[in-house]
C-alpha cells in the first residue's frame, strides 16, 4: 500500500499546485489587461475549456466499463488504441464547435486568426494530454500519469506566463499555452512517455462510441454552467458584466477546491463503511462528516469575502474595477455552500453503482438550471447571473436528495448549512465594513 499512498499524495500535491499557480496567474491577468481584454480572454478562455473538456467526453469512462470484457494485455492495448482513434473525432467536432462559437460571439471583434488557431491548438493540446493521463493510469503508469496531468499542463501555464510577460496581450497568453504544450508533449513523445497507438479498425472504435452520448450532454450543460456561462452573459450583457463573472468565478473556485480535497479524505472511509456497517450507523458519520464541510465552507467562503475588497485594493491596477462586486462574489460562495446535500448523496449513487443516476440528475438540473439562469437574467438584470447559479446548486442538491431518499436513509445536516450560510454573511458585513472606510 506504501506506494499507492505516496502517488496519491503526489497526485493530490501537483493537482493543487496547478490550481494555485493558474489562481495567481489569473488574477496578474485580470490586473494587467482593461475589462474589455479581460472579458475577451475570459470568453476564449471558456472556448479553451469547453473544447478540452468535450474533445474526452465519456471517452475515459467507456474505457473504464469496458476493461471487464478486455482482460488480457493485448485486448486492453486494443481498447486503448480505440480510445486514442475515437480521440481524434470527438476532439474534432469539438474543434468545429468551438469555432462556430468564436464566429457567433468574437469574430467580429478585436480577435485575430491566430488568436483562435492558439486557442483551438491548446485546447486540443491540452485535452489529449489529459486523455494520455488516464490511459497510462489505467496501465498503472504513475509517474507517466503525473507527467500529463501536471509537467505537460504546468509547461502550458509556464509557456503563457512567459509570452503574456513580454506582451501583456489576449492572443498572448494562448500562444504562450500552445507554445509550451506542444515542447512538452514532443519531448514526452521523444522519451515514449505515452500510448501512442490507433485501433486498425473503425469497427473497434463502435463500443466506445456507443457509451459516450450521455457523458457528451452532462458535460456540455456543466461547461454552460461554469466559464460557458460567458456566452449566455454575452447574450444580454456589455464585456463588462462577461469581465465580472469571469473574474468573480474564478475567485469562487476556491470553494470547489475545499469541497473536493474534504471529500477526497472522507468517500474512500464512507465506500468502505457503507458495506461493513449498517445504514443507519454510517448515516450518522456521514451527517457529521458534511456538517463540518458546510461549516468549513462557510468558514473559507466567509474569510474570501472579507478580505476581498482589501486585497483588490492592494493588489491594484485594474483590479481595482472589481473591488466592489463582494455581493456577486457572495451569492457564488453560498451556491457551494448550499451545494454540501448533492455530494452527500452523489457517494451514496457511487458506492452502490448508480453512476446513471448521477449523470441523469447532473443533466437533467442543469439543463432546468439553465432555463432559470435565464430567466432570473431576464427579470432581474446583471444581477441574475448569480442569483440564477445559486438556483442552480439549490436545484441539484435538491433533486439528488429526493431521488437518493427513494433508496437510502439521507439525513443532510441543516444545521451545517445554515451555519455556513451565515458564516458567509458575517463576511459580506465586514467586506461592505472595509469598502465603506
């Protein structure tokens, strides 16, 4: 077991370095370049991540449910020589969507060819190093894992670091991430880092292609409600509220960084609790166990807001624009904190292999969701963009916990979520405190 420990918290280490390391490389971004920049980055930048995130829609997980019929050496190299050829089409199409977007909301704008051509490159780029990642982890390939899920990545957000330096520009930043992809995958080409082999056959490619249609559908409507909610935002805003959102968004993914490292340390007891301990004993630690995240989100969503304004403004330059928006920022913090009954019960759907269901209630809250952030925009201006993620969340916890009562003995704690709700209050009051002196 020594190993398997020492590679999971090597995998935990680079993965929250990346974060931290991208977190400050944003907001020296959002420092740096005007609000009409910055909401022009911030929609290609949610092009970049839609195209990565579509271009492995389901593929890795087809993979996955079909390694129970693939069990010898050779026919787990043909499957992923399918994975690597089915690759190629999904990331395409992904392209070809991404471009149609860039010509629909940008093309008329201040966006050169070889903005978008940076933008399509590393996005591909990126995502199939990604996919590379899981491959070689399936084949148990740790260290080759790390080298695409954190040396390749972390060369692009170096590469973006060092050509915005020298030009402070939009088209900057993702020629810099195209640029140090590329290097970084060549040299892992040249050592044999990887699996680079494609299935000889169309037909070998069928299995996979018929597992990834729904993973296409949930992730498309999650993009829609994270940096894709930028071109909804377009849609009926200026830059400046794209610039906002993008801005406020990427402060509030402090949250789901939280929400996941506290998860990360309890679902593997609760997997092993759920089967060797009766329902209503497990219920009881699960319940204590997410009444302390909802607190501890409250507690970190509570300290970000009161220290916002006084760091945008001592941070300064054009941070200084977003110094007053500690409401929106709010609003986001208490859609994480509201979000705690929808893990609860997304363990619950895992451990008993109901992994459809989560997919199905993913998909079907966020495409209502969708509809709501509209509508909440419609009526009631800027301002429902956030109020309308909030909706969102609530809807997602909401819906998960009804279905997931229909099974098992879910007893979310209120009172952690009511605490962590006013905890973010108590930060709000004293960011308007700081920003009135």
């Amino acid at each position: 077991m020594n190993p398997l420990v020492y590679y999971a918290g090597l995998y935990a280490a680079s993965a929250a370095l990346l974060k931290l390391a991208g977190f400050v490389f944003f907001l020296w971004l959002a420092r740096t370049l005007s609000v009409d920049e910055y909401a022009t980055w911030g929609l290609l930048y949610a092009l970049q991540t839609g195209l990565t995130s579509l271009a492995l829609a389901g593929v890795v997980e087809a993979v996955i449910g079909l390694l129970k019929t693939h069990r010898t050496v050779e026919e787990q190299r043909q499957l992923f020589a399918a994975a690597n050829s089915v690759f190629l089409v999904t990331s395409a199409l992904s392209v070809l969507l991404a471009l149609i977007l860039f010509v629909a909301f940008l093309g008329r704008e201040d966006s050169s060819f070889v903005t978008i051509t940076c933008v399509l490159v590393s996005g591909w780029l990126l995502s199939y190093s990604l996919l590379q990642a899981q491959i070689v982890r399936l084949e148990e390939k740790h260290l080759s894992s790390l080298c695409f899920n954190f040396v390749i990545p972390f060369s692009g957000l170096i590469g973006s670091f060092l050509v915005f330096a020298l030009e402070r520009t939009v088209q900057s930043f993702f020629l810099g991430s195209a640029i140090g992809l590329a290097i970084s995958l060549v040299g892992a080409r040249i050592k044999v880092v990887g699996f680079y082999f494609l299935a000889d056959a169309i037909v070998k490619w069928r299995p996979i292609l018929l597992r990834i249609a729904p993973f296409i559908a949930v992730i498309f409507l999650g993009w829609l409600g994270g940096y894709g909610n930028n071109f909804i935002i377009k849609l009926f805003f200026d830059s400046a509220e794209v610039a906002k959102f993008t801005f406020v968004f990427t402060l509030s993914a402090i949250m789901q960084l939280v929400a996941t490292a506290t998860n990360q340390v309890w679902s593997p007891r609760f997997y092993r609790l759920i089967h060797d301990l009766p329902l209503d004993q497990v219920e009881r630690q699960n319940r204590r166990f997410f009444r302390l995240q909802g607190i501890a989100l409250g507690f970190t969503g509570g300290i970000l807001i009161a220290l916002y304004p006084s760091a945008m403004n001592v941070l300064g330059g054009n941070l200084t624009y977003y110094q007053s928006f500690s409401f929106e920022l709010a609003l986001l913090v208490l859609s994480y904190v509201i979000l705690t009954p929808w893990w609860q019960c997304q363990n619950y759907f895992l451990a008993y292999d109901k992994g459809p269901s989560v997919l199905r209630i993913h998909a079907a809250t966020s495409a209502i969701g969708i509809v709501a952030l509209v509508m909440c925009m419609l009526l009631l201006g800027p301002l429902g963009i956030y109020i309308g993620f909030l909706v969102q969340m609530g809807l997602r916890s909401a819906v998960g916990l009804l279905v997931a009562r229909r099974h098992w003995p879910v007893n979310i704690s209120l009172g952690g979520i009511v605490a962590g709700v006013l905890i973010t209050f108590i930060g709000f009051a004293v960011s308007g405190i700081e920003l009135g002196n």
